[in-house]
C-alpha cells in the first residue's frame, strides 16, 4: 500500500540542503523564482511526490499572478506524474483518483488566474483523461468530449502548442466513431501532421531533437489505422486542399492540414514505415539518445514489427 498524501514541509524533506532550510523557514525570505526553479528541478528528476508536496507548502508564498499560475500548472503535472507512479506501486485506485481530482483542481485555478494560458488548458484535459483511464472504460468516454474541449481552447490560444495537437491527433486516432464517439483516422492523420509541423519548426537549427519523438510515431499510428492507398491520397488531398481555404477556426484548418501538405505518392502503410525506421535510425545514430529515448525507440520497434 503507497503512503497517504500528505503535505511537504522543512522538517519532513531531509534531502534539502541545510542552507535551503534556512531560506525556506526564515520569516519573510521567501524568492518565488527560486521556490519554481527547486519544484521544476523536482520535476526534471522524476521526484512528482517531494515537487508536489513542496510546491503545494509554498503556493501561498506566491503573489505574481504569473509565477502563481505556472506554479498550479506545475502541481497538476505532479499530480498525473505522481499518479502514474503510484499505480506502478500497486496504489488503491481511490488513492489514485484523489490526487487526479487535485490536479484538476489546480488547473482549474490556474485558469481562473489566467483564461488566456494554453497550458492550463492542456493539463485540466490531461488530468481529466487520466482520471477517466483510472476510473474504468465508460468513464473514460464520457470524459473524452471535456478534454477535446479543452485541448480545442488549448490550440485557440496558442496554435503553435505541439503538446495539443498531439493528444488530440490520439484522441481521434483510439477512440471509436459513429454515435460511440468521434474517433476519425483521417482528421487524426491531419492532426498529426499539424504536430509533427509544429514540432519540426520548433527544433529547427538544433542540434539534436529534444521532444517526443512519439509525436511522429502518433503520426505513423494514425497512417496505419487510416490505411489509404496512393490513388485515395491523392485525391483526398485535393478536396481537403479547397476546403482548407474556407475553414474557419483554427481546429477546422488543423483537421484540414493535409490538404496543404506535401505527401507521396505511396500507400499509408509505407509512409508510416519510413517514418519509424527514421525514427529509430534517428535515435540510434546518437548512443546518448538512445538511452534518454530508450520507450519511444521501443515504442517504434515494436510498431515496425507489423510490416
């Protein structure tokens, strides 16, 4: 059984250097950068239970609205990471879905401290989704709509937000269509592309791709389910390419993004082969990466087994 939640404080976290203890304890020396830069080292290093019980003791410590709203963000994250490595543990589901429900807690206040931050909105849907995987199948749909909700609102404010159109790309690629829900292999292909565009921006001049790699594994998912061949390709692209320009919205253009992309003439099946055999050949050409990478290049290997 995992220990109960409880909260951080000075005397219960032996790890911190004596001086941090001083800085934390000392009345009126409280430097809120130093207080997110300690939480986000928490973070870095996989230690979600000390980064949330540290944080959550110094939240009220915070007054910028800004650091105030990064800091909510930041425990949600605690809160889904920590989760996950509680069920690992054999955790109780109740347990488990108790600290999900803070998480979304905490999004939920950073968007009323900030409306207009896209991460929030991420995060709010990423703790409701794991709560739903936690909780069982039927709830797991039920919660699907809120999250593509959010996630949408996500793209709205900042549509250069990798992390959103990823999720919804998986969104559209695992879940069923019909009256179930509105799982779509092709709008999830566009939605990947979207973000493997985005992401290609983002690392472009760097030396080495510091991402999800998985984005373009989700993007290789997404062309297995689809399954088109050349000829269909071609000519859906074409009527996607027209409705593109008289899209509204930024989540319309983006589930008509491969209307304006280049494609090959080749199956989807075969697209989504050379995209995991770069990836793989990607991380392999960097021994360094391979073992900061080492899930998503099993990941695709595994996937490279069905052709």
């Amino acid at each position: 059984m995992s220990p109960k939640l409880k909260r951080w404080t000075p005397e219960t976290s032996p790890a911190l250097p004596v001086f941090l203890l001083l800085v934390f304890t000392a009345a009126g020396v409280h430097a809120s950068p130093d207080i997110l830069a300690r939480a986000e080292s928490y973070f870095t290093s996989g230690e979600h239970e000390a980064g949330l019980r540290f944080l959550e003791y110094q939240l009220p410590e915070l007054t910028d609205t800004r650091e105030k709203t990064d800091a909510l963000i930041l425990l949600a994250q605690f809160s889904l990471n920590w989760s996950q490595q509680l069920e690992k543990k054999g955790a109780r589901k109740e347990e488990l879905l108790q600290l999900l429900m803070r998480g979304r807690t905490w999004a939920d206040d950073a968007i009323s401290l900030d409306p207009y931050n896209e991460k929030a909105y991420f995060w709010r849907a990423s703790t409701l989704g794991r709560w739903g995987q936690v909780k069982g199948l039927f709830e797991a749909l039920s919660r699907t709509r809120e999250m593509r909700e959010d996630l949408i609102r996500s793209v709205e404010i900042n549509p250069s937000y990798t992390p959103s159109w990823y999720v919804l790309s998986m969104l559209y690629e695992q879940l069923p269509g019909g009256i179930i829900s509105f799982g779509d292999p092709d709008i999830s292909v566009s939605l990947g592309r979207k973000a493997a565009a985005s992401q290609d921006s983002k690392a472009a001049g760097k030396e080495e791709r510091r991402i999800g790699w998985d984005y373009y594994i989700q993007l290789a998912r997404s062309l297995m389910k689809r399954n088109w061949d050349p000829k269909r390709r071609i000519r859906e692209k074409g009527e996607k390419a027209a409705a593109y320009e008289n899209a509204v919205g930024v989540f319309e253009k983006g589930s008509l993004y491969e209307g304006i992309c280049e494609i090959e003439s080749i199956s989807d099946r075969k697209e989504a082969e050379s995209i995991l055999r770069w990836v793989v050949a990607s991380i392999e050409n960097r021994p360094q990466m391979k073992l900061l990478y080492e899930e998503d290049y099993a990941k695709a290997e595994e996937l490279l087994k069905r052709f």
